[in-house]
C-alpha cells in the first residue's frame, strides 16, 4: 500500500487485517456499537462485524486495495473506493466509512 494517501488508522487496520487474514484486529477497529450496512443488510457491534466478516469479508478471502480516497465535509466521514478481490465479491466500489476516536462507528457499502 506504499504511496496510498494517508489513511485513519482505522481504515488502514480494516484494510491491512483483511489483507492478512487478522479478525482479531479487524473487529477490533470497530467501536463497540458500531454498524455496517451492506447493500441494507444492517450488522451492528463487534458480534454483528464478525459475523459480516466470517462471510463476506475474511471467511472468503477478500483482498482490499485502495484505489480512491474523498474526504467530505465531515472530518469524520470519507469515502474510499476500494477493489475487492477473493472468494466473495470481486469488483471496486465506494464505501463510506464514519470514525470515532480511533475507531470505526458506521460502513456504508452501497452500489456506486
């Protein structure tokens, strides 16, 4: 990922835990009541993230690399286009991502 803009932290541990296989980290860099929503299948906390990540996300091999980055009006919310590469889903898309703190609190993947 050299030569990315630079990332929250957040979203760099989404992404280099997905990368790696690391479901630990991965639902660690969710806040406790965090929510993804996925084209409206709605996962809330760090049970609901691992059950997302179990089968769509790490369980099937998923690979992220960032491929656009747009930050909006909240300097706690951006957008980060990623391609998605594994054994699920294969295809670039935006997500939305809002922190706080050092955490994940809302993803929002949605059809572009």
């Amino acid at each position: 990922m050299d030569g990315e803009p630079l990332l929250p932290t957040a979203l760099r541990t989404f992404i280099d835990a997905t990368n790696a296989g690391d479901s630990d980290a991965f639902v660690a860099a969710f806040t406790e009541d965090a929510v993804l929503d996925d084209w409206g299948r709605v996962f809330r906390g760090h049970a609901g993230i691992a059950d997302w990540n179990r089968t769509d996300n790490i369980g099937v091999g998923s690979q992220f690399e960032v491929v656009g980055l747009e930050r909006t009006a909240d300097p706690h919310r951006l957008v980060a286009t990623l391609r998605v590469t594994g054994g699920g889903y294969n295809g670039t898309g935006p997500i939305t991502f809002e922190f706080r703190g050092d955490r994940i609190a809302r993803v929002e993947i949605a059809p572009a």
